[in-house]
C-alpha cells in the first residue's frame, strides 16, 4: 500500500463529510453553552449573599482607585468559603458533563469517519463505556495539572518574602516549571486523544486503547509527529489571527455602543473556535488515516515460477547405417590392420609378391 497523505485525507474526509464537523461542533459548543450558564447562575448567586453598606456605596461613588478599592476589599471580605463551596459543586458537575457529551461526541465523529473509509465495519456496543473512561482519564489529567500549577506557583513563592524579595529568582524557578507541566500534560492528553480511535474502531477497553495507542506511535512516530506538526502550526496561526482580530473592536469601541462592541468580539471567538474545532476533526481523521495504512496488510508477492535453460546441443548427422557421421568418427580404428581379414586385395589387381605397375 503507498505512503498516506493524512493532512490531505484528513482535509479532504471532512470537506466531503462536512457533518462530522457540524456533530463536534454540537457537542463541544452544547457544553460550553451549559458551562456558560452554569457559571453564570453560579456568579449571581454568589453575588447575592455579599453585603454592600451604605459606606461602600459613597466609596464606589466616589470613583477614585483607592476609594473604589477600598470598597471592594470591604465586600468581598469573608466570601472566599462560598467561593469554595460554589467550585466544588460546579467543576465536578461540569466535568461530569464534558465526559458524557465528549464520549456520545467522539462516538458519533469517529463512526462517521471510520465508515466511510471501512464500509463493512461495525462499531461495537461498549465503545461508549470506553469513551467515557478516557475521557474522564483526561479530566482527571487536567485538573492533577491545574493543582500542579498551583504547586509550582507555591514552591516558587518560598524563596521569596515580603522582607527580601526576589522576583527575578521566582520567575526564572516558576517559568520552567510551568513549561514541565505543560510538555508532560500535552504528551498524555495527546495519547488519550489517539486512544479514542482504538475504542471505536477496535473496541478496545479504556486501558487497552491507551496501550494500543502507545504501540502505534512507536511503529508510526514520524507519520504521527508529522500530523501534529502540521495541525499545531495551523492551529497557532489562527490563534494569532484570531487575537489580533478581536483588538479591532476595542479600538472602535468609543464610536460604537457597548453591546455592539461585544457582540463583534464575541462573533470574532465563535469563528476562532469553529476554525479550530475544524482543525482538530481533520486533524483527528489524518491520524485514522495513518491507522488504517498502518493495519492494512502487504500484498503477497507473486510466486514466478521458475526458467529452466536447457544447454544447446549440437546437431548430429547420423549416417544410413545409424552410426556416427563422417565428423565423429575417430581417425584411427581401436582395431590394428593385421587383426583383420585382407581377403581383399588393399590395391584392386595387385598381388602381395608382385612388382608394382610400371616397374
């Protein structure tokens, strides 16, 4: 089987599968929608329980920094178990969510395009038990990531006090520690990402996918890294388009009302996020791709059998009597002269004892 192309492939399942798009666009944007109301809910009720006395109020309407300041430090003074308890509710219920609505997502994405380049496949009935084991795997990985920042950030604050302070030092231990985090985080989640394939496809457990996954990029690690590469410099450049983009509004933003302002802010990220959703179920199809040459078997090679060359032979002339030709017989008999009858004369009328003719 030739070499993948899996940019192409991957580019070219989703432009003539445009629905696998719109399906990881449904389940990724139906939980941020809900994320974004949960959140929301979760803000004004907390908002509800903090007290404003009529002294933070005259602060607040003073409008300078130190008097608004001021008051904020006095209402929000005491609140931070409610703001504890409110992100101990909300981030398992959220997390919750995103495992349940990523596996049904992937499920669906992956189907699609598993079908389509394998048409007699069936999918098997536990893959969404399995999906959601991963992904719950990789929510577990973010959140051991965010408690590990946080580490970072501790440990770094230690060699600095009030008294003696060294900000230099704690950025130069902070900054490389963040960057350890961020590789070792990105590696596994990237593994539990291309675990997903075999799930689906195979029917593997969770455990079992992730093994398999790890087998296959060491068989496939150029193919696979090559993919990455590609689609992480897509997806940075429209990172940078994106953020710049969504500057021009702000900058438009004393000529125009408010809502209009955030309303072409907010339309600038939903078309980031498309563009990068896009990328990532392209991204995912060209890794299906490597797969799929990776377990198709070589042709057999044809068996030729093989070309006897026979020697030339000379031809022979055989003579009337069956014998050797005149060529192949030998030049002097086996047999001497006087083993042999001379009835006849060698000389026809000449006689042992006579003189030769002409003598």
């Amino acid at each position: 089987m030739p070499s993948p192309t899996p940019v192409r492939d991957g580019f070219r399942a989703i432009w003539r599968q445009p629905s696998v798009f719109f399906a990881e666009i449904s389940w990724r944007w139906s939980w941020g929608g809900a994320a974004l109301l949960l959140a929301g809910l979760a803000l004004f009720e907390y908002l509800h329980t903090l007290i404003v006395t009529p002294t933070d109020l005259m602060l607040l309407k003073l409008k300078h920094p130190l008097a608004i300041s001021r008051a904020l430090a006095d209402i929000f003074h005491g609140s931070g178990p409610r703001v504890v308890r409110t992100a101990i509710v909300l981030i398992p219920a959220l997390a919750l969510l995103w495992a349940m609505l990523g596996a049904v997502g992937r499920f669906v994405t992956l189907r699609a395009l598993i079908a389509r380049a394998m048409p007699d496949w069936r999918a098997e009935p536990g893959s969404i038990r399995a999906l959601v084991g991963v992904h719950a795997l990789r929510v577990a990985l973010a959140l051991a990531g965010f408690v590990s920042l946080l580490g970072a950030a501790v440990v770094a604050s230690f060699v600095s006090t009030p008294k003696t302070p060294h900000a230099g030092l704690v950025l130069l231990i902070f900054v490389p520690l963040v960057i350890l985090i961020s590789m070792v985080w990105s590696s596994v989640n990237w593994f539990l990402s291309v675990a997903a394939v075999f799930v689906v496809r195979d029917g593997e457990d969770t455990f079992g996918s992730i093994a398999e996954a790890v087998d296959f990029c060491r068989r496939c690690g150029g193919k696979i890294s090559a993919v990455g590469f590609w689609f992480g410099a897509m997806h940075l450049v429209a990172f940078v388009i994106g953020t710049t983009v969504v500057m021009y509004p702000l900058a438009i933003a004393s000529l125009v009302p408010p809502a209009v302002t955030l309303v072409l802010m907010a339309a600038i990220t939903l078309a980031y996020f498309a563009v990068a959703d896009w990328l990532y179920v392209a991204r995912l199809a060209g890794y299906l791709a490597v797969v799929e040459w990776d377990r198709t078997p070589l042709p057999e090679p044809e068996v030729v059998a093989p070309v006897v060359i026979q020697p030339p032979t000379l031809p022979t002339t055989p003579d009337s009597s069956g014998g050797l030709g005149s060529d192949d017989e030998p030049l002097f008999s086996s047999h001497s002269l006087a083993d042999e009858d001379c009835d006849e004369p060698i000389m026809p009328g000449f006689s042992p004892g006579e003189p030769l003719p002409g003598r």
